[in-house]
C-alpha cells in the first residue's frame, strides 16, 4: 500500500490495482493450469504437455487462445441472459478477495475487520455462478451438476465457518492481519491441526475440486454444470476455479500457516510475500496432489463425510477451544 | 459408535497410504516415450505388410515364382507372375503384387512358401489417403522400409 500511496490520484491507484489483479488472476490461471497438468504427467508416469515450446511451457497460453478464438455455441431454450451472466459472476467476484488478502505486511490493500469472512463471502459467490450456469443450461447433466454443488456448498460451508470460528476465538478478531500477528510465536496448525484438517478438506470441497468434484463428475454428468459452455464462456469457469483455489490456499495459509511469517527477509514488509507464496503453492500443490490420488467420492460419501464427521468435529473442536480459550 | 470411530482411522490411513503410493510414483522415472520422435522396438511376432526375402549372396529374391501363395491366400490378395529369364537357373518373379487392403495378415503365404522366401517386416502405423496407395510392388522399394531401415532377414 505504501508503495501505491506514493502516486498521487486516486482514481490512477485503483485503475493499477485492478490491473495488477487481474494479470495476477490470468498468470495463475496460466501456470496453475500448466503446473496441474505436468503433476498430473508425472503422478502417472508420463510427462505431461511437452510440445509446445520448451517442456511444453506455453500449452496455457495457446490454448487460451484457441478457447477465446473458438464458436461460442448456445443451445436452443437456454435461459436467455442469466445463460450469458453465470460465466462472468463466476469470474467478477474473483478480484474483490485480493482486496483483503494480507500478501505481506506492506502488501494489503485494507485490512478489514471481517477479512476472513468476507473472503469466505466472495467465494460462496461461485456457488451461485455453478448454479446459475447449470440451471440455465437448459440440460439435465448441468441442473444435477448444479443441484450437487449448492447441497455439497451448504454441507461445507458450515465446517469452514465453525473452523475460522475456532480461530476467531483464540485470536479475538477476524481481521487478516489481525490473525496473522497472532501467530507470532507459534503458528496456528499446531495449535488446531483438527480445525486446519477440516477447513483444508472442505476448502477442496468448496472449490469443486477432485476427490470432490461431483458438480463437473465427467464419468456420470459429461462435465457437469458447465456442460454447454464452450469457448471463452467455459475458461472463464476454469479460470475462476483456479483463482478460488488460490484465495482458499491464501486463507488456509494465513488462518493456520502464518500468512507471510517465515525466515525474515531484507525489505522484509514487501519481500516477505515470497514466503506467503511459498505456503500458498504448497497447499494449491497438495490440492493438485490430491486430485490425482483420491477417486471420486459417491455423493451419499460425500455427505455422509460432511454431516456424520466434519460438522460434529468442527463443532466440538469448537466447543473445546473455547473451554480452553476461556479456562487459560 | 467404535464402528464410527474405526471407520474414520482406517478412512485417514488409507488417504495417507493412498498419498505415500502417488508421491512415489512422482518421483520415479517416467515410463512412457515420446512416440512421434522417440520409438520403442517392435516386438518379435509382428507382421507388418509382407515382404520378400532376399538371396545373401545375388541379392535377388528368393521366390520361385511357384505360386503356391497366390492360390491358397484366403483373400486372394496376392498377384504372382513370373519366368526363366535367359542365363538364369531358375525362374524368378516378374510381377509380385500384394494388395494390402484385403490382406489379413494371416500368415498361410509366408507358411506355404516352398523356399521360405515371404516374410513380415515390423513397419507399422502405416496410413493413406486413397486404395491405391496400398497395392504394393512387393518387388519395388515398400513404404517404411527404408524410413525404418529394416533389413529382410531369411527365416530360419
Ligand atoms: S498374410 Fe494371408 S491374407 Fe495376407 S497375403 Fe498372406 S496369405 Fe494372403
Ligand atoms: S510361395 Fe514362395 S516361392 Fe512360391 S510364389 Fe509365393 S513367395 Fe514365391
């Protein structure tokens, strides 16, 4: 912020920010998508894009411009411009979480009371893009892809929230940085392994991510809410899966990681980010890691998994933090 | 209530064994190759599109020009013709058609042969655009072999 406060007006910072966001959203879309799919290479043995330039380094980009240069096909009896609208509010909220999202002591733009739920705020946005996309597609594979992802968003929500409730417990706000100078001495996965478990398990839930990617589950639904998008419609869902992944890796990582904490740095209030990163690659590589390991779960598991283990954990991992919080 | 219990023990171990399983493999060495440039050698009982087997010494082909393959090919894909050129001890073939297209690759002609003088070469992946490109001159250069650099060997 300091850096940006040095150039004068107002509107000039913000037309900067929102263009360093969004480059930011599109470069990790890029290398996300290209990191995903040489894991996915070597976790089965095989090397992954290799062709289009050295080691296959620009697949992402040419196949962004292949999907923006391709047909947006609509099919008949869609429902008209909610069909047009669900692609963009998968991806218009994307930018906002950035807002919050302490990358180094010097790196946030504003520091809210309510970080960490408004982060968890703009994510469950993607629930209503998901739905909308499915419901106005006008296709039975999409409206039960839509329908699985809002019951699955609905059974984990509420672990999440009781887990950054946990947080908010012990550290008395639920402000990013707030909770990450909180974390000075010890790091909150130390303190709460069970409340990082559960929120790590159920922030792969939320972003519909494999093992839990029943919403797009190509075996059973073809691809699942997004069936009849094509072309640029259909990457900005996949750019947008990608961006949430980050933003629930940034929580992750600053809930119970210690956000930018780690060995210090020169310039230690910007150069800092490097560590944030590092936590952040680390967890968005465990969710690809995981992808690639875990079969899909069948939706009864899935649920079963949520309202028989997560919730009645997180609720007395609660229960026991703040006996402990009000006892010590 | 234990079921509930050991249920969610077994269900973590085998999410760590499953992670253990798919972070070994991520470290072991690739398996496949990359098929256009790099290519694996083609194994022993491969047939590829039949080919005739050279003397060592004249280079010249073997076959007799008997014809015993032409008539007991299934699909009746084989042409032969032949004739005791002047000088020449025996007859060689003059014309030695196979039209791939019909060809099953059973292997009764290569059974047949007399002198031992059809064989299989190990080119493979062969395509076209029209029929014609498949009736091969068996006597003429074939397709692949001299991409694959294969060298007729006289079977023993
Ligand atoms: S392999 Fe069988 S089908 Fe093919 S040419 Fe020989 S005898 Fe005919
Ligand atoms: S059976 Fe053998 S020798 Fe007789 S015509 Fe065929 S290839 Fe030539």
């Amino acid at each position: 912020m300091d850096i940006l406060s040095n150039i004068p007006p107002h509107l000039f910072r913000m037309i900067i920010a929102v263009a360093v966001v969004l480059g930011f959203v599109f470069a990790n879309a890029t290398v996300m998508g290209y990191l995903e799919r040489k894991l996915a290479g070597r976790f089965q043995r095989r090397l992954g894009p290799m062709e289009v330039g050295w080691h296959g380094i620009l697949q992402m980009p040419v196949d962004g411009i292949k999907l923006i240069a391709k047909q947006l096909i609509v099919p008949d009896n869609v429902a008209g411009i909610l069909f047009y609208v669900a692609p963009l509010i998968a991806m218009s909220p994307v930018a906002l979480p950035f807002l919050v999202i302490p990358f180094a002591p010097g790196l946030q733009v504003i520091d809210l009371d309510v970080g960490a739920i408004f982060v968890l705020t703009m994510i469950s946005f993607n629930t209503v893009a998901v739905f909308l996309a499915g419901w106005s597609s006008n296709n039975n594979y999409a409206m039960i892809g839509a329908m699985r992802a809002v019951a699955q968003n609905i059974a984990y929500e509420i672990p999440i929230l009781l887990s950054v409730l946990a947080i908010g417990l012990m550290t008395n706000t639920f402000s990013m940085k707030g909770i990450i100078e909180a974390q000075k001495s010890i790091w909150f996965i130390i303190v709460q392994p069970a409340a990082f478990i559960m929120m790590f398990i159920c922030s792969i839930a939320e972003t519909n991510r494999a093992p839990f990617d029943l919403p797009e589950a190509e075996s059973e639904l073809t691809a699942g809410f997004h069936t009849e998008y094509s072309g640029i419609a259909f990457s900005l869902f996949m750019i947008a899966e990608y961006t949430y992944m980050f933003v629930n890796c940034c929580l992750v990582a600053t809930l119970f990681l210690g956000g930018w904490k780690g060995i210090p740095l020169p310039f230690g209030d910007y150069s800092s980010c490097i560590w944030f990163f590092a936590k952040v690659y680390f967890l968005m590589f465990v969710i690809v890691w995981c992808r690639w390991t875990f079969p899909r779960v069948r939706f009864d598991q899935l649920m079963n998994f949520a309202w028989k283990y997560l919730i009645p954990f997180s609720l007395v991992n609660l229960l026991i933090t703040a006996i402990l919080v009000k006892l010590l | 209530m234990k079921k509930y219990f050991s249920d969610l023990v077994t269900g973590a171990k085998s999410l760590v064994a499953g992670f253990i399983v798919t972070f070994k493999a991520l470290l072991s060495p690739v398996v496949t190759v990359q098929y256009p440039r790099e290519k694996l050698p083609v194994g022993k009982g491969y047939r590829g599109h039949p080919i005739l087997i050279l003397e060592d010494d004249t280079g010249r082909p073997k076959c007799i020009a008997c014809g015993s393959c032409m008539r007991l090919c299934p699909s009746q894909c084989i042409t032969v013709q032949g004739e005791k050129k002047e000088g020449d001890k025996r007859k060689y073939p003059t014309v030695f058609q196979v039209d791939f297209t019909r060809c099953s690759l059973c292997g009764t002609c290569s059974e047949v042969c007399p002198v031992a003088a059809l064989e299989y070469s190990d080119v493979y992946g062969l395509a076209g655009f029209t029929r014609e490109e498949f009736q091969y001159d068996l006597l003429a250069d074939l397709p692949g072999l001299v991409e694959t650099g294969f060298k007729p060997v006289s079977a023993d």
